[in-house]
C-alpha cells in the first residue's frame, strides 16, 4: 500500500540529526556488546544523503483539492502512453512506433482529447503499448472514490466509439472486406515494416535501437535491447513464414503486392472504404506509410520506399492525413 | 511437370492445406496430361524450405504464390485463374489470401495438431503409414512444434480445450483411493458449463474466419461468382477441406462448421468434388534423386547447421546471401578443424619428441663422462648438440635399437 509506506517514511525526514544523538547513547549505554568502528558510524550518520519528498498516494488522496494535481488545465485528462522520444511527447508528433501511431492519429480524427506521454512496454498493464488512462472528471473526484481507467488497445476502439462526441465511425469493421484487407496490412506490411527496421542491421542501429532505446543510452544496455528486439521481429516473421525458407526480397515483394493491393481498393476516392470521413483503417495504413516516408529508411528499407512511392494515391492519402491532423 | 506435395490423408490429396491448394490450382489451371502428382514429401527439393514445389524441366518453384505466378507467365496468361477480374477484385484476392492464411492456419492446427486426442489418434500415426523408420519421428515433431508456434497466441483456448479433454477421462488415482467420488451434481453440472463455455470459444475463433468468408460467398459457387474457380477459392478449398472432411476423435471445427455454416460446407463440397476427383488427378512415383530417403534428410539437416548455430541468418535480404553465409561457416569450420589438426599434430610431436631429448642429453652427458674428456668433447659436436634435438633423437632411437 502506497499509503503506509508514504506514513512510516514521513518521520524519517529529519532522520540525520536524530540519528546521530541516539547512536551516541546507545553506544555509550546499553551496547556495550558491540560497537561500531567510529569511521563506520560517521559514515552512516551522513546517510540517508537526500529525502525525497512524500509522493502523494494516488487513491486516498483525497485531502487534495483536484487544483493541486500535476496536470493543469492546460493538458486533456486523458493520456496516451506510447513510444515516442520525450520532446516529441510535447508537441505530439507521432510516434515512431507503427501500433502507437495508429491509435494516436485515429483518436485525433475522432476529435478525442488527449495528450501523449512517452513510455515503453514495462508501463503497460498488458505489456504492450498503447494503452490509455483516463482520469475521471473532476467532480467525481471529489464526490467519491474513482479511479483511473486504463483502456488496453484491444478495448481502444470501443472506448473511443463511446466517448468520441460528435463523429461517427462509418466504416464496420466486422465486414468481411475490411478484415481482409487489415490482415493484408497486418502481415504482408508489418512483415515488411518488421525486416526492414529490426532485421536490417544498418537501420537497426541507426533508427530503431536509438529511438526505442533512448531513455537507456548506455552501451551495452541498448545493444543488448537491440539484439532482442532483432531476434523477436525474426521469430515473427519465421512465425508467418509458416515453415518455409522466407529472405528479405520475398517479404518486399509481399509488401509491394499489398501496396497494390491497397491502392486500387482506394482508388480516387478521399478515404478507405469510400467512406466520407476518415476511419480505423485510414489511420492503420497512414501509421504504416507515414513512417515508411518519413523515417529515412536505409539499405534495403529503400525497397520499401520505392514500392510505396511507386503508387501516387497512397502517397496523397498519408498527405492528407498529415495536413489535417499532424500539424 | 511434377507437383512434389505432403502425401494423402484424410481422403484428401495431401495433408497440407498449401499442398491441397496447389493441386486444385493445377488440376483447373493446367491440362491434365500435362502435369503428374508426386507424393515425394522432401522439403529438400523446394527452393524455399516447403512443400508443395513444382518441378518443370530441371526449374524448381516453391510455394503456391510463385506456381501460381509462374504457371500463369509461362502459360502466356492462358492458366491466370484470375484473369477475368476486375482491378478491385484483384486487389481483393491479394488481401483474402493473406486473411485465410492467417485466420485459417491457426483453426487447422489447433484442430489436428493442438487437440491432444486428434493428434496422438490421428494426425501422429496417419504420419508413420508413408514415412520411413528413422525420418518418421522427426518431421511430424517439426510440424507439431509449428503448429504449436502458429498457435501460440491462444494459449487460454488451448488450455480450456485441454482440460475439457481430462475431464472426460478416468478421474484422479488419488481420489480414487480416498474413496472421493466426485460425481456428486455439482460438479458434473458445472463441468457441463465448462464445456459450454469451451464451445462457445471455439465457435467464436472458427467464426473469425468462416463468417466473413460466408458473408462474401453469399451462395455463390465460386469466391468472386463467375463461372469458374479462381485462386481464393483454391485457396479456400485447401483450408477449409482439412476442417471438414478429417474423422477426428474430437471433431469441434466439422461440428461447428456443419452447424452453423451449412452452405459453407456447401461450397468446399461442390469444389472438392470437382478439383480433387482421384480421376482428375494422375500419380506418379518421385525420380530416385528426388526420393525421401535417410541420406537426402540427413543431407538437408546438415545443409541448415550454419541457421540452427546460429551462424547465418535466419532471414538474409537474398536468397543468395543464405548460401554465401553457410559456405562461409563451413569454410570457417573446416578452417578451424585443420588449425586444430595442426596443432594437436605438433602437440603430440613436441611431448614425443621432449621425452627422447632428455634421454639423448643424459645419454649424452654419460657418454661424455665416460670417454676422454678431450677426445670426444670438440667444436663439431658441441654444434651438433645446439642443432636441433629432433635428428638427434631420431639417432638415438635407431642406435638405442
């Protein structure tokens, strides 16, 4: 419980001084059995060296008026936690992250409210990021115990259908077209997506290993991450391969058929699907081609590049995006 | 030309949904006297590691995209199923192959794989009836351990399937010699809820992929309508055959199918009877080099040493790449092996060879006590002892002898 932890460690504040008077008198006193070398007692008696102060319990906190928490009214009560570097965070540029970006850009076409915070897999209840916390509004604060909701990326879409005021979803996604064509995106995409970023190694160490591992810039820390994340996307990707001899020229290949694939399914028309606003899907293939354009993909990322730049429409469609809703 | 396929089962062609789907694709797409079925069951001879592979002339093509890509530009267009479509239809064909390969993938290894009781009934021992003695323990562990990574993101199904199947078994010893009967009505009532709840699992995992396909299939005979089979439905009919026709002892994917999605059942029959009738398709026995045998499988192990170590990429940018990096492990290994041979072979030289130095020198120093000091003791054998000890020793043995 954060509550006692926080209560027992409040006396220990003026700690140093007491410490010292009370180790005299035992010494003098009661243990005469044994004593501590004084050089070892000066040395503890410098500790604790610094007293943070009291973090204040996020549940029972409620002696504190909503006014004296962190966030002022300058930040939206809901925040997305996702991979992003921390000065990104502030101005909510997109992630670098393709699963992260989808869900950033969808909430912004539905017009929800939120800011972004920069996070990586251990802060997620799930393991795996997005993931959304809600703070409830401020009179519930104050008139009962509520907590904050965290709203994993499977539950996402449903929690922006039933929040997102005034804009509807006009693509279903249980029709049998959309599923296909995500899982065209899921997997001919992501594979290509994973190959080029993870298993690549110029673009490993160039991109992927400096963005994701930023917050632990030490060397063999972020080498080591790096060696991970490489043979995670390369157990992935023998996972779709389903027993068969797959290389990256193969995968490219998948990608491109689905670039078309994907270009002829939007056609001329302003959105996937026809539809008249922007939707889930839109923000899946503009996390894919937003990032694809714009990270400076190297080696063999080039493939992916040039397959994407081959087809004008999926180009005018991330332009779109980016102009509307990542400015 | 020859089709290298997974051999029969089921009272199907071939017990691999990619395999089945390449045989239906040739059986419309290519005239029957111009192509044999060859149950070889070597994935040595693929160029990409898998089953089904076509053999034309001495060209290899592995894999049911590249055969269908292949036959259709070698044909000039003539054996395109797809040629008729529409640009949007194309397009969808794209992304329907990639969603019935993923969705359907994991209900066909959870149903003949996963499920312990089909797969130590069934699908284990259908592997022994055309597999010989050493190889037929290997490959079906390897096609388990797949069917286990193609499913390892259902791991509470697999677990509700798994305890639904102890429950239906002998209760526990333990119980037994406590005297415990547990056939009391509450627990057997809330294992049928259990069972319930299984069900409805799986019903809802087996409708991710059935029901879409349903609704776009809407009654028609073939995928994208039309008068005759396309890829998708090749595809389709390679998938979904192996949910329907298996006799399995814990047949959940058939109930299900037959229950809710009757005209599905429909369609795979309509299909079946036309793509996979034994007499539309002719056999033929594999070359001998392109046999299954112990060295060829022995041969195709070793061949993947350089990936399993570690050493070569498990995914290299090019084909060619993967062969330069085996090469280059071999190359190194055999470097190794002959660095390692020369300095054992020196090692063992130089312990030889130091014993028989010291006998030579102490041999020496009494040879020299024993004659005259002066005689024995001048320039030329003082140099003869700083030469190197090995002629010396090889003087010694053959004096000593």
């Amino acid at each position: 419980m954060p509550s006692t932890s926080s209560s027992s460690y409040r006396p220990s504040r003026p700690a140093p001084a007491q410490s010292t008077a009370s180790g005299t008198n035992d010494a003098g006193g009661t243990s005469s059995m044994f004593r501590a070398p004084t050089f070892i007692r000066t040395i503890f008696d410098k500790f604790p060296l610094y007293s943070y102060p009291v973090d204040p319990s996020p549940i029972n906190s409620l002696d504190k008026t909503p006014s004296e928490q962190p966030h002022d009214d300058l930040f939206s009560k809901n925040t997305l936690y996702v991979f992003s570097l921390p000065g990104d965070a502030q101005n909510c540029s997109p992630s670098f992250n393709p699963a992260c970006l989808k869900w950033q850009i969808y909430m912004k076409i539905r017009g929800v409210d939120f800011r972004i915070q920069s996070s990586s897999n251990h802060a997620s209840p799930t393991g795996s990021l997005p993931f959304l916390i809600v703070e409830p509004a401020r009179s519930s604060v104050v008139s009962g115990r509520q907590l904050a909701q965290t709203v994993p990326a499977s539950k996402l879409a449903q929690w922006i259908e039933d929040n997102a005021a005034g804009s509807v979803n006009q693509v279903s996604s249980d029709s049998p077209d959309y599923r296909a064509f995500s899982s065209l995106v899921d997997r001919n995409i992501r594979d290509a997506w994973l190959y080029a970023m993870y298993v690549d190694n110029t673009n490993l160490n160039n991109i992927t290993v400096p963005k994701y591992t930023n917050s632990t810039p030490l060397w063999p820390v972020n080498y080591l991450l790096g060696l991970q994340m490489r043979q995670a996307a390369l157990d992935s990707l023998g996972v779709n391969g389903v027993g068969s001899k797959v290389n990256g020229e193969m995968l490219y290949m998948r990608a491109n058929e689905a670039w078309a694939a994907l270009s002829a399914l939007l056609g001329d028309n302003k959105w996937f699907f026809s539809a008249r606003d922007a939707g889930l899907f839109d923000a899946s293939v503009f996390a894919y081609t937003h990032l694809i354009l714009t990270l400076g993909l190297e080696r063999s990322g080039e493939d992916l590049v040039n397959g994407l730049q081959q087809y004008s429409n999926l180009i005018d469609h991330e332009q779109r995006i980016r102009n509307k809703w990542c400015t | 030309m020859e089709l290298h396929v997974w051999s029969r089962a089921f009272g199907l062609p071939s017990l691999d949904p990619e395999c089945l789907a390449a045989i239906a694709f040739l059986s419309t797409a290519v005239p029957q006297d111009l192509w044999v079925l060859v149950e070889s069951n070597n994935t040595n001879l693929s160029p990409n590691g898998a089953l089904p592979a076509l053999k034309d002339g001495s060209r290899w093509i592995g894999g049911f995209d590249s055969i269908v890509s292949y036959l259709s530009s070698r044909s000039s267009g003539r054996s395109d199923l797809d040629r008729n479509l529409s640009e949007i239809q194309k397009a969808e064909a794209v992304a329907y192959r990639s969603f019935i390969r993923q969705t359907c993938l994991p209900i066909i290894s959870l149903s003949l794989y996963i499920t312990s009781r089909n797969w130590v009934q069934v699908t284990r021992p259908l592997y022994s009836t055309f597999i010989r003695f050493p190889i037929q323990y290997e490959i079906p562990h390897t096609h388990h351990a797949r069917a286990v990574s193609a499913t390892s993101h259902l791991t509470s199904l697999i677990r509700d399937l798994a305890a639904e199947e102890h429950s239906s078994s002998i209760e526990p010893i333990s119980a037994a010699i406590a005297g415990i009967t547990t056939t009391s009505t509450t627990s057997s009532s809330s294992k049928e809820t259990e069972k319930i709840t299984t069900r409805v699992k799986l019903r809802n995992f087996v409708a991710d992929f059935v029901d879409p396909i349903r609704e776009k299939l809407n009654r028609k005979n073939y995928f994208f309508g039309g008068t005759s089979p396309t890829t998708v439905d090749c595809l389709l009919v390679g998938y979904l055959s192996l949910l329907v026709y298996p006799d399995l002892p814990s047949p959940w994917a058939k109930e299900i199918i037959q229950q809710e999605f009757a005209d599905v059942i429909l369609y795979v029959e309509n299909l079946k009877s036309a793509l996979f009738a034994e007499r539309s398709i002719t056999y033929a026995e594999a070359d001998a080099a392109d046999k299954l045998t112990l060295g060829s499988w022995i041969g195709g192990g070793v061949e993947s040493i350089p990936e399993k170590w570690g050493w070569a990429d498990a995914i290299p940018l090019r084909e060619s790449d993967r062969t330069q990096q085996s090469s280059s492990f071999w190359v190194l290994l055999q470097g190794m092996l002959g660095i390692a041979a020369a300095a054992g072979g020196v090692l063992a030289y130089k312990t030889l060879v130091g014993g028989d130095v010291e006998v030579q020198v102490e041999e020496k120093i009494g040879e020299v006590a024993t004659a005259g000091v002066n005689e024995l003791v001048d320039e030329e054998s003082v140099e003869s002892m700083d030469r190197l000890p090995i002629f010396r020793a090889e003087d010694m043995l053959n004096l000593s002898m």
